[in-house]
C-alpha cells in the first residue's frame, strides 16, 4: 500500500475456519473496502476441498501458480478426489509440533498462497488474512504463504502478538524469523522458540516481498500502547475489539464474575478509552456490536477510521458457512428465537467464546465422542523427562490426565477444531457413521439480525455494504 492509499471504513471479519474464505473476502475488496479471509487451520481446509472435488475449479488452478510445483502435484495426487469422498472420512495431515518437516511447512504454505490469491483475484482492493495469536505452530508458514501471494494486511487476536510486526520484516527479506513458543512447565530462565527459513523452501527467492501492515487486535487502549511501543516492528493500527463480538473474546478485566446463568460479567474496566487510542496516533477500527449504519457514524464521530463488521457478513451468500447452517441461523433470527451466549468454558484456550443459541440450546449443535485428530488448539507442555507433549482440555479426559492434566481442565471443554469444520460443510464422518457436529459461533449483532433482512431469506455481502455505508471523510496512510 503506497501513501496515497485510502484506508477503508468496513472491515470484514475473520471469521472462524474459512467462514471468511476468498469469495467473501473478494467480494468486499471487490468494493473497496478490506476484505478478510480466515488463516485459522487454512492446510486442513485446503486439502478438504480437494477431497470433496473442488467442484469449481478454482483451487487447483492456483495451485499451478505457487512457487513450489513439487508440492502442489504433491498435494493433488495425495488428496484430489474428483468425485468427491462418497461419505468416507477425509484423509489428515499430521498434526502440528514445535518442529514439523519442511513438506508439512510447504503444504501450509500452499493453502495460504491459495486462499489469498484466490480472494485478490479480479481487482486491485486490499486483501487481509486474519490469525488467532494463541494458535502459534502454523503461523510463521501462513504469513509467508499469504505473503507470497501479496496479502497487504495481517490481523491477529486472541493474545498479545508483540513479535509478528518483526517476523513480517524478516519473512518479507525472505530471512529467517522466529516466535516465543509458549510451553507450560518451563524451568525459569528457559525459553523455546518456534523457527521458520523460508530460504529453506526457496533457496534463490528474490525479490523481497512487500510486508503486509500490521493490525492487532486489542480489547484496551492500555495492550494498545504496549503493542505501539513495545513491539518488535512497526504496527500500522488496532482493531479495537467490544465483549460482544463473536468467537473469542477477552475474558473480562479482574476477577472473574459470571451471571446466574454461567456467563461472564464485563463492566466498566472492560469499555476502551477512546480518547487513548485516539493519542497513539494510529488509525484504528471499533468491532463487536458495530453492524449498522449508525454504528459506523459513532465510530468515525469518535475518531475511528471505520468498523470491522462480522455478524452481518457471516450469513451472506459468499460465506463459508454451510447453506444448513446459514438458512437455520437466518430463519431463527428471523422469528426472534436466537440468542448469543458468552460462555467461559467452551473453548479449550480457556478464553470466553460465543455460542449461538436457538431456544435456548447450542444452535444444531449435538452430543460427540471425545476425539483430538486436528490438534490446532492444543497446548505444549514440559514433560517429566524434560521434553514437549501436546494435550488438549477438549480430548479424551485419560490422554489429557495421563499427559498431566486434570479432569477438572476438561469438564464442559468442546472441540472447536472438529465443530468450526462441521459449520463449513467439512464436518468428519466418524466410524460409527455419525458426522461431526457444529458449534457455530457469532456475534450479539444476529439478534437484530432481523432488522437487516426486512424479510429476505437471503442476501450478499454487497448487501451488506449496501447498507452500512453513508458519506464519510476518506482516510488515507
């Protein structure tokens, strides 16, 4: 992005596993504004969609465009089925650890090159990619895979991403970057760290690539000093994101309070000082509870550049969601019965997480064996003998005990991996016959999701655009 160019007032969510894929992000780039796919488990959505045809074309024909042509033929002879699985489970790649081997990189690289180029393709609007901070292993290989593509920003939440401004500056010189890996159970004074060289994979890359801006994700105007001030590398502006946006949320701020119905308490600690953000100097977006016209008229009143909107643009069209799961929300807040809840128990991460809710039950959310076979959420932990083992609150409870946990970590855990797949349409198909089920999540804005619809059934993220914006100032870098 040059200094002449205008800083959007939408921002479109990056929302859950490929709910925000390229046809949502393209459409909204498309108009302007900054379209946002999900970098969240990108390799296993990559090879799913090979596995179930790739009915469109559209993946195998980037595919040819990457810059390791081993890796892609390697990628469609082991999991291209043309004519789709016929009900059989979908093949897996290897779970991720701290040192995995340069093929499993590569194939992360690919299904970030691919998503990327496929949202970019058609215009010349800003393309993002969207990651979680908690999920470190993939990382690095997924901002060189959409970097490589030309993504122009990197969004991230669900911790504190002080060392990604950094590693874009060095995976943009193609050099070798580095990430803190966080291992429970570490000695003081001892620290491990995760590693990336992406001359490893293309030995004569040249030249450097253009590094995308940088834009946390942030729930205080204090992280967002610390993070202005404190990173390793320049960050470019802030998401300024509320308790009522979907997915994960910040846990409130002291102590934990919850209501008598199990969800947390968030109060006056937890509203964003925006007079603060407003001295960093930095632009910056408001998020969660933001999806109408008027909401984007405050922002921007306030000193916000714009909005990032998500709830609105998860139901459209060009969402991943699947059309299940899309007319069953629609119809629900159509007819008033849905509802949000926060709840603090979830999401194995052990950060609050939003539930959609339809007469009071998770929305076609249904009873699964406990089975860990992704592995995205897990965490690293010392062992006895000194090396790193991987558990996951939401797994078997005797593998999680066994790996030094304890039951009381699993009690009401739920397998994000598994069920943000089955809210696609790539749920797992398990021995028993059955089918993964979906926990699908979203924002407090699908309960004025009526408001919007005026009686569609369905709609368009041009929709969407249609009817958040109004004349505004333009922003510029």
């Amino acid at each position: 992005m040059t200094s002449s160019t205008r800083l959007p007032k939408i921002i479109q969510g990056g929302m859950g596993i490929a709910v925000s894929n390229w046809r949502l992000a393209r459409a909204v780039s498309s108009a302007g504004q900054l379209g946002v796919v999900s970098g969240t488990a990108i390799d296993t959505v990559l090879v799913r969609r090979l596995q179930d045809g790739d009915v469109c074309g559209s993946v195998r024909r980037v595919l040819e465009r990457f810059p390791l042509p081993d890796v892609s033929a390697y990628v469609l002879g082991r999991f291209f089925q043309p004519n789709g699985r016929s009900g059989d489970p979908y093949r897996l790649l290897p779970m991720y650890r701290q040192v995995v081997s340069p093929l499993r990189q590569q194939i992360t690289m690919l299904a970030a090159f691919v998503e990327v180029a496929l949202a970019k393709e058609g215009h010349d609007g800003m393309v993002g990619i969207n990651l979680l901070t908690k999920v470190q292993m993939p990382t690095l290989p997924t901002l060189y895979g959409a970097m490589l593509a030309g993504v122009n920003v990197v969004i991230m939440g669900a911790g504190i991403p002080r060392e990604i401004p950094g590693a874009l500056d060095l995976l943009a010189r193609h050099e070798t970057a580095t990430l803190k890996f966080d291992v429970d159970g570490l000695p003081s004074g001892f620290t491990e760290q995760l590693t990336f060289d992406p001359r490893a994979h293309l030995p004569a890359a040249t030249p450097a690539l253009d590094r995308p801006r940088f834009f946390p994700i942030v729930s205080a105007a204090s992280l967002a000093q610390t993070l202005a001030r404190k990173s390793n590398g320049a960050v470019d502006g802030f998401v300024v994101e509320g308790p009522t946006a979907g997915g994960h949320n910040a846990p409130p701020r002291g102590k934990l309070q919850l209501t008598a119905s199990g969800e947390p308490i968030y109060g006056e600690r937890d509203v964003v000082d925006l007079a603060t953000m407003r001295d960093i100097g930095l632009p910056f977006w408001l998020a969660g509870g933001v999806g109408s016209p008027e909401a984007l008229e405050e922002a921007l009143t306030a000193g916000a550049t714009g909005i990032q909107v998500g709830t609105l643009f998860a139901y459209a069209e060009e969402s991943g969601f699947s059309l299940e799961v899309r007319r069953a929300v629609v119809s629900a807040a159509a007819h008033d019965r849905i509802t949000v809840r926060t709840d603090p128990r979830a999401s194995p991460t052990g950060y609050p997480f939003k539930v959609a809710m339809v007469d009071d039950a998770p929305l076609l959310h249904g009873v699964r064996d406990r089975v860990c076979d992704l592995g995205y959420l897990r965490t690293a932990v010392r062992n006895e003998r000194g090396g790193i083992t991987y558990r996951c609150p939401a797994e078997p409870v005797d593998q999680f005990v066994a790996k030094g946990g304890t039951v009381e970590e699993t009690v009401d855990r739920q397998c994000l991996c598994n069920a943000l797949f089955a809210c696609i349409g790539m749920g797992q198909a398990r021995d028993d016959g059955s089918v993964e089920p979906p926990i699908v999540t979203s924002g407090d804005d699908v309960i004025v999701l009526n408001r919007f619809l005026k009686g569609r059934e369905s709609y368009t993220a041009a929709d969407v655009l249609e009817y958040l914006m109004r004349s505004a100032p333009v922003s510029y870098l």
